[in-house]
C-alpha cells in the first residue's frame, strides 16, 4: 500500500506579495536564511497591487511563526528568528514597516567594490520587488523617494549594467527599472501638473533626486555597452531573425537615452553629453535609418543642444581667420577696459560719501595733545606745523556779561 505524504502546504494570497527573504535583509542575521523555504515559481505570483503593510506584516509574522516552529532546531537558530520576528512586530505598530521592507530590499541587491559590482545571489528577484513596489506605489512616492534618495542608479544600477557577466534577463531587468526611475518627475505624477504647495513639493523632491542622479550617467563605459547592444540588434541581426523580446529592450534603451537628457541638471549635462558623443552618438545616427524609432533619436538630439546658444551651435567646429580672431581679442580687450572703469568709478563713488574722519588719523611726533603723555592726533596729512589749526578753529564760547553791582 502506497504511504500517503503530508498534506500539501497552502500558502494564503497575502503571503504571495512579497517573499521573507525582503524582511530578513533588514537585519544582520543573514546566515540563517536557510531555515526559511524560498519562494519558487509556484509562488510567484503576476504583479498585483501590494496589500497594505498591516497585512504584510502579519502574513510575514506567520510564516517567521512556522518556521520557528519547524525548523529551527538549535537554540541559537530559534534565538535569531525570535529576535527577527520582534523587529517586524515592532516596526508594524511604529507604522514605519513599508518604508523599511522598502530599504531592506534596496540593501539585498548587492554591493560595489573596486569598480566591480557583486550581486547577491536574489538580486534578480529584488529588483523585481522594487518594479513592483513601484508600480504599487501610493500618492506619497514612497518607493521612489526611498530610491532616489538613496540614489540606486549610480550605486546600483548603472554598475550592474556595466558588469561584464552580466546575462540577457538580468540586463532586461535592471534596464526595466532604471528606465522607471529615470522617467520625468510629471510622468510620475500621471501628467498632472502639482496645484497644491504638497504638489509642489514632492514634485521638487522627485527633480532633486534626478539631478542628484544625472551625473552618475557621465560614463562611457554605460554608453559603450547600451552601443554594442544596439549594434548586435541592429546591425548583427537580420530583420527576419529580430524577435519582439529584443525590440523591447532596444525600445529600452532609446527611452532611457531621452529619459538621461530629459534632466534639467546644466552643470553635468555637457559632460553626460560628451560621454555619449565617445560611447554611442554616432551609431544614434544609423538607429535613426530605423522607422520607428525616428522620432526618439530626433528628440535625443533635441534635448542634447537644447541647453546651448543657437548662434554657438552655428559656428561650432568652423575654423576662424586671422582677423576674425584679432576683432575677438580686441572686442574682449574694450569689454574688460570699461569694465575696469565701471568699477573704479564705483570704488571711487563710495570713498566719497564716506566721512572725512574714517580716511585715517595722524599723529604729530613731539607735539603734545592734551593728554601731555600722548602726540597730538589730527585726521589729515599735514605739511608743516603752520597747517595745524585745530586749535584755532574751534568754537569759542561766549563772554558772558558780568552783572551789575549795586551798591
């Protein structure tokens, strides 16, 4: 007779949105990730909406409960679980458990070491849960506040980009997310434009935190490879091998691209512009021969030249004449003489109202004042003794009449 097994494990829907292992990263006991089941493909559900972090929490708490009880076996083993277990109840009735599931799993994609990113064994599935924490995201931007102020495009992203082992559904994915932190802060906000000064500010908020990451983007290393991969598809691939898969990712990195010069940052934005110009500026040229992406290479020109002096752009690269340059000088030379001019006639200007006793004070060697220990002082240079007329100009007072005696 055939033995029966346990009955199977049915895991309720609200322990399907986010995995133990988010919850785990926030604290250091990482080593005793082996007593917790991983999440297969049988739990991975399609991306819906996050349930609230009440629900979270305590689905999350269950499961530390079961396997507390099942498989932790050693005292210690039971000790760190139980301390896990306390910091998620905590953190549930601070009220702050979103923002710190949020951080948890920002902290498991890896780490950088002398320019060589590590990823963690889950970084795939990580950055999953923060498309998905982005998707889900409530009216304050939490997800993406988190993200951009912890600025995951320079740390993370772009030197995950960047790695040479990097595999096809690995780039996909962190290519999926940096195009969804990349994108205009009003597409965020669903085209709305802010109204109320709360509006504003996190519309402000989320401008910040792009500008912050723009120069992280000043890399030609992260131009080459986003080239080599639109030359493979391009110029490699027959148009009858293409498959829709790769079209997407091709559309990826186009709209990442204009999302990158889309960024109001003036200071970076000729320096980001010169390290595509190196990595993939002219292979743009034969992408723009493709129909349908005409109009994002235009617009990727646009935003490029879209911070410099039209008159500039005209006469860039043109070599100058002999006199061309010596009017240049000599225009140069008259702006910086009136210049001078200006701001001597502005010293001059404010020496003049000033008060004569502020010039400076002199002192006569041998003369006394009328403290006998010190030298006369006086508040003008003086040529000779004859020119001392303090004394003389000083008001005299009045003689006063001298009453009458009777007698």
């Amino acid at each position: 007779m055939m033995g029966h097994g346990p009955p199977a494990q049915i895991i309720p829907e609200t322990e399907r949105y986010i995995s133990y292992r988010a919850v785990r990263r926030q604290t250091s006991f990482g080593y005793c990730s082996g007593n917790v089941r991983p999440r297969g493909k049988a739990d991975r559900q399609p991306d819906v909406q996050t349930p609230p972090a009440g629900t979270v929490a305590q689905a999350t708490a269950r499961r530390a409960v079961k396997s507390l009880r099942r498989h932790a076996r050693q005292p210690l083993e039971r000790f760190l679980i139980a301390v896990e277990l306390v910091i998620i109840l905590t953190l549930y009735f601070s009220g702050s458990l979103m923002e710190a599931i949020i951080q948890a799993t920002i902290s498991a994609l890896g780490f950088l070491e002398n320019d060589v990113y590590y990823q963690e064994p889950d970084c795939y599935e990580t950055i999953r849960d923060l498309i998905r924490f982005l998707r889900t995201d409530n009216s304050e931007m939490l997800a993406r506040r988190i993200c951009g102020e912890r600025n995951i495009i320079g740390n993370d992203l772009i030197p995950i980009i960047k790695s040479e082992n990097v595999k096809g559904k690995m780039f996909d994915i962190t290519l999926r997310l940096l195009v969804n932190l990349t994108q205009p802060a009003l597409v965020s906000l669903m085209g709305k434009h802010p109204e109320s000064s709360e509006e504003w500010q996190k519309y402000w908020l989320l401008v910040e935190n792009l500008k912050k990451a723009k120069p992280s983007f000043a890399d030609t290393k992260f131009f080459t490879v986003l080239k080599l991969r639109l030359e493979m598809y391009f110029l490699e691939t027959a148009w009858e091998d293409r498959v829709e898969e790769d079209r997407l990712v091709m559309e990826r990195i186009i709209v990442l691209i204009r999302y990158i010069f889309d960024i109001t940052n003036t200071g970076r934005h000729e320096e980001v512009a010169m390290e595509h110009t190196k990595g993939s500026d002219p292979h743009s040229i034969t992408v723009g021969i493709e129909r349908d992406f005409h109009l994002s290479i235009l617009s990727i020109f646009a935003l490029i030249i879209a911070e410099h002096n039209p008159s500039d752009i005209v006469v860039a690269g043109r070599q100058r004449t002999t006199a061309e340059k010596e009017n240049a000088e000599e225009e140069l030379r008259q702006v910086f003489m009136t210049e001078q001019a200006r701001m001597a006639a502005q010293r001059r200007r404010i020496l003049s109202n000033r008060h004569p006793r502020f010039y400076g004070s002199y002192v006569v060697k041998g003369l006394p004042a009328v403290n006998k220990k010190n030298d006369l002082p006086v508040y003008r240079p003086i040529k000779s003794l004859a020119e001392i007329t303090y004394l003389d100009d000083r008001k005299k007072q009045k003689n006063r009449s001298q009453k009458s005696s009777t007698v």
